[in-house]
C-alpha cells in the first residue's frame, strides 16, 4: 500500500477510446502540501485532458473519505463519456423499430413501384410493396444524435441504417430536430424516385391515348392486399355502369388476394373510352402550272425554295386554284368523361387571299380568282398577284410603297414621304428625296442621288449612289459615291469609296460635314470645308456600340430582378430543400411560389439570351486588325477634320495633300504625304 505521507496528491487513469476516467489512487496529502481537496483533483483531470461527463459529486465523496478515514483511495470512476443515439425507423404504425433488412426491402419495393407505375413494365415484380390510405403514417424515423466522450469530442454513431428520403406528391412531411413523420395524403402505392422522392402514386393505369383506365394490383405486403381489393372494387362500382363490364365484386376479391399472394401483378380493366371519328379534310387543288420557271433576274442563290414558290403570269379573272371545305369529325370521351375533339380537319392548309384575289363560292367549294392581270406570288401560305416589278415613273401617291421581297426596278424617282422595301436588288434611276426611306436586302442602286434631312436608307449589301446630301445611308456591304457626300451621316461595313467627279479646287472636298465611317477602311478623293465639321472614323462599327451599351445597361437590371424576385420567393429553388419547402406550404402559397418560378425563369432566360446577343455584337463591332484599316485621300484636307481609327481620334491642323492615316505599332493615328 502506499505511503500515505508521501505527498502524491491524485493520479487519474483515462481510457484509451476516452469512454471513463478511472482515479488509480487519491492521497489525503496534497502535492502542494496541506490535505488533499476537489481542486487537486481538477487539476489532475485538466493536466489528462478530461472536459466532459465528470462526476464531481464521486470525487468529492472520495476527496471526503480519504481525509476522514487517512487511507488513500482507489479505482474511483470519475468521468464517463455518452453514448451517440442511433437512427431508428418505424414503417407505418408499427410500435416497433424496422430492422435493416425491412427497410432495404420497403426501399427496394417503393422504387421498383415507382419505375413500373410510371413506364408500365411490370416485369420481375418485387413483392412487399406498400398500399396506403390517405391521412395514414407512412414512415417516421428518429434521427441520430452523437455522443461525446471525456475528452470533449464527438462520437460519431456507426448505423448500417441510412434514411434520407424526401416528401413528393401525396406525401406530407412533419420534420423536428429528433425526429420525421411522412403520412399520407393521398391513396396508394408507395413510390420511391430518384434522389429519394417518395410519393404516393394512384393505383388506376390511363393508356397514353387515355381509352383505357386499368386498376393496377402489385404484390403488396400481407396486411395491404385487403386494402388493394376493396379500392378495386369501388373503382369497379364507380366506371363500371357506363364503360366495364359488370364484374361480381366476391370474385373480383378473392382473385385479386390470390393473384397479389402469388406475388403477381394484375391489370385489370375497369373502364373504355369512346375515341373520336375523325371527318373528311379539306383539299385544294391549283388550276395553274406551278411547275412553270421563276421569274426573270431573280438570283438562284437568293431564292429559298423551301418558302416560296414559282411564279405563273395570270389574267384577269382566271382562276388560281379552287378549295374543297373539311368534313368535321364527331368528338370522343375519354376514360375520365372528359370530351375529346376529333382531329383537325379544318381549311387550315387552304392558302390565303392576298392582294389582288377575290374568293368566289361555286357550290360547296370557294374559287380563287384573280383580278388584275399579273404574277403568282405563293409566299408562306398567302397568294396574291403583282402587277408588275417594274414602275415606269416615280414612287409616289399612283404607285403608293413598294413591298417586294425580289428585285424592284425604279425607272424615275422616289418621292419624299414614301417608303420602298426591296428583299433583292433595288435600281433606281434618279433620285431619293426627302423625306423617303429604303429598306434594300440585297444592293442597291441610284444612279443620281439622295437628299434630304428626313432621308433614311437601309441596305444589307453594297450601294452605289450619285451623291448623298443631309442624307443618312447606312450599307451592309462596300459602298461607292460617284461625286460627293455633303453634311450626311453615312456608315458602311465595308471599304466606302468617294470618287468626288464633281469636285474641283482645293476649298473643298469630296466629303463635307457630318460624319462618314466603314468598318474596313475609307478610299476618298478630298475631305473637308471649312464651313462644316467634317468626322471621318473606321475599324468601328459605331451602331453596334450603342447597342451593346444599351444591353450592357439592361444586364444588371435583370440580375436585380432575379435578386428581387428569388427574395420574394423566400428560398432559393435550386437547393434540395426547396421541395420540402413547397410541400409544406398552402395551395395559395404554392400558387404565387409557382408564378414567381416561372417570371424567375423568363428573366434568366431573357438576361441569357441578351448576354449571348453583347458577345456575338462585340465580336462584329471592330475590324479585324486595326491596324490595316487605313483612310486614303488622293488629293487635300482641308484643315480641322476629324480623322478616328478605333477609338483613337485626330485633328488635322495643317492642310495635306495625297495622305494615308492610320495606326502605328504604339496605336497612334500616323499619316504620311
């Protein structure tokens, strides 16, 4: 025994996993001299690390038995860890815990239930499925809790039991801190999906062209086949005076407990829709050759044939092709009761009357005739007759706008205030006034020119024009000017030629005033006046700039908006607890969550979309290489012209003579004389 006036104090024995604290021995002297007390003892736990599960009511016992007895005590527990709390689960209203094997066989059952009922392959049935009743407890399930040891660190709790279900349609989940409840709100099987989503799926089978409503009776547990034989048997009572055929319900019983016994599955057919008749469609039929040669001029390689059709020059008061009306069809009902309408049989294949064509009834069928004397146009389901391509004079009040989607020849001029739209090429012979707008899809051509504040011409290829005065002109393609441009606002993506023909003297230029920009470089006769500011730019596409500020603009603006609307929402709907969030709301919550999903979707599609147009804009909005976009004068410049490559912009202070501008190494505008 040892010495008891040796001044030890406490010794304390911890076990290795850190479950307890075992104090070897405790000495009625303490090491700091004077009798052994409860602080001694804590600093002993302390110095082996025990912080938790200590007994401080055993050692002071102990401390007091030592000094009132003088013998040294030992093998006193003085700190015990706790245990972790494992999961358990109770399937339906079991009093009992399930073992693991129940619940890899319920897990196993609800997801071979859930694939067939959703894809109709009941082959290799597995047995011990569940049927449930609405308002009755599916699964309730106490979560684990860890347990700490002596030494203040969790202990994890080893379960071969894993549940991480989720609640789906029909499913309702009351969730605590200990514990998860799911019941049932609607009638069923149970049903386990992906990610384990469990829901409660209808036992009734509707075939895909809903003729057929079949009751579906799965090898279900012992204590569910009642259940599964009776709701048989109300759907039987329900269908079975309009659609099946009268079944006794004793048979009906007894074969569906002997077949689910079996472990079999049985489809049993409990009601038969009435499909639609469907009628007669309608037909048409041409009384014109539409095997006949486009038309003259057109450009094959502009032609879609897969939209429109060849022309046919007709006269007036033949007739174009004649159109028998549809037969309707008589409606069906589906297995729910439901109508079903018959398919289309309507006139929507009949062509539309466009212009010139008059619609004449003859008997059951409708002609379509024409008025004037002109060419066929079949144009996305539309006929109509053009009287001519040609305008032999002025687009003005006789001619009205020109719509065409090919070549239009413009033997005179086209007055102010009117409007030509030219899908192909576009001649006019003399000039564009004030006022008038061109919208060409193809190139165009004015052998004059073009003038006017209120002008605006639009064309998707190259131009070639006379001269442009106040004028705005803007080209998809190169565009060429046989004499000048005067206080215009002209822009084309190609190389933009002034010949200046008409120019003589050095008090002016070619181009004088306003602004004249290409995107791949400028070949100009003169430049300036000083009578006006004149700006000449390249490598910029400066349309498209604006553009992109206006969709950068808008960019943060729907960001703020999906901010906006996911804070209104409450959660953020691309966690997997946003299902259990839905699930637990009302009707009327989940109403306005759903409107709020929706507008959240059209804005990031919208905010998607938009982006994808800024980058596509960006990579069109500059030259290749700035620096081989160059401005070429054959002869003057007048003095304070603007000259910009890029973003980079000059003054020319000194009058120059035959001079080419453009970037050096360090991005500076150079020229050389």
């Amino acid at each position: 025994m040892p010495d008891p006036n040796v001044k030890l104090g406490a010794q304390v024995r911890c076990a290795r996993d850190g479950s307890r604290a075992i104090l070897d021995y405790l000495y009625p002297r303490s090491p700091r001299g004077g009798e052994i007390t409860v602080d001694d003892v804590r600093y002993e736990l302390k110095r082996v690390g025990v912080v938790a599960g200590v007994d401080w009511d055993a050692i002071e016992d102990a401390v007091n038995l030592v000094l009132s007895s003088g013998v040294p005590a030992r093998n006193v527990l003085v700190a015990q860890g706790t245990a972790g709390i494992e999961p358990r689960c109770f399937l339906g209203d079991s009093p009992s815990p399930c073992r693991k094997e129940e619940l890899l066989a319920f897990l196993q059952a609800g997801k071979w239930a859930g694939e067939a009922l959703s894809s109709g392959d009941f082959s290799a049935p597995v047995a011990g499925c569940r049927y449930i009743k609405a308002g009755e407890r599916l699964l309730f399930v106490e979560q684990p809790r860890e347990g700490l040891n002596i030494f203040g660190h969790k202990v994890p709790v080893r379960s071969g039991l894993k549940i991480n279900l989720l609640a789906g349609q029909g499913v309702h989940l009351d969730m605590t801190a200990t514990d998860s409840t799911y019941l049932a709100e609607d009638e069923g099987y149970v049903a386990i999906g992906g990610r384990g989503l469990v829901s409660i799926v209808s036992p009734e089978l509707v075939s895909p062209d809903r003729m057929l409503l079949e009751f579906v009776a799965l090898p279900v547990r012992e204590e569910c086949a009642q259940a599964v034989a009776d709701a048989l048997i109300a759907r039987i009572k329900r269908y079975s005076a309009e659609n099946a055929p009268e079944i006794p319900a004793g048979e009906i019983r007894e074969y569906c407990l002997v077949r689910m016994a079996e472990g079999a599955v049985e489809k049993t057919l409990i009601a038969r829709g009435k499909p639609p008749q469907p009628g007669k469609p309608g037909r048409f039929d041409w009384r014109i050759d539409l095997s006949a040669r486009p038309l003259e001029n057109q450009e094959e390689e502009k032609v879609d044939y897969a939209e429109l059709s060849p022309y046919v020059e007709v006269g007036e008061g033949d007739i174009i092709c004649e159109a028998f009306p549809a037969e309707p069809g008589i409606p069906g009902r589906d297995v729910r009761g439901e109508e079903i309408p018959p398919p289309e049989t309507g006139d929507d294949g009949f062509p539309e009357a466009g212009a010139n064509i008059v619609l004449e009834e003859s008997g059951p069928t409708v002609l379509y005739k024409a008025e004037v004397s002109g060419i066929v146009r079949f144009d996305k389901n539309v006929v109509s007759v053009d009287e001519a391509f040609v305008v032999h004079g002025d687009v003005g009040a006789e001619s009205g706008n020109l719509r065409f989607s090919k070549d239009i020849l413009v033997e005179g001029d086209l007055r102010g205030g009117y409007v030509v739209e030219c899908g192909g090429n576009l001649t006019i012979k003399g000039s564009v006034e004030n006022g008038a707008k061109v919208k060409c899809g193809g190139n165009l051509t004015i052998l004059r020119g073009v003038y006017g504040q209120r002008t605006e011409i639009n064309v998707s290829g190259a131009a070639e024009v006379g001269f442009i005065q106040d004028s705005r002109l803007i080209a998809g393609d190169k565009l060429l000017v046989h004499d000048y441009v005067q206080d215009s606002e002209v822009f084309c993506r190609g190389i933009l030629t002034v010949e200046g023909r008409s120019v003589r003297g050095d008090r002016r230029g070619a181009v004088m005033g306003g602004h004249v920009s290409a995107l791949l470089g400028l070949e100009l006769h003169s430049v300036g006046t000083q009578l006006a500011r004149t700006a000449l730019s390249v490598g910029v596409d400066d349309r498209m700039l604006a553009k992109i500020i206006e969709a950068e603009k808008a960019l943060p603006l729907l960001a703020k908006r999906m901010i906006r609307l996911q804070s209104s929402l409450g959660f953020d709907p691309s966690t997997p607890a946003a299902l259990q969030r839905l699930s637990r709301m009302t009707p009327k919550q989940k109403e306005r969550a759903k409107q709020i999903l929706l507008e959240l979707r059209e804005t990031a599609n919208k905010r998607e979309s938009l982006q994808a147009q800024v980058e596509e804009m960006k990579q069109k909005a500059y030259a290749d290489d700035l620096r081989e976009v160059v401005v070429n004068v054959q002869h003057h410049v007048v003095p304070s012209v603007i000259i910009g490559i890029g973003h980079t912009r000059i003054v020319v202070e000194d009058e120059a003579k035959s001079c080419r501008f453009q970037l050096n190494s360090d991005g500076k505008i150079v020229y050389a004389r």
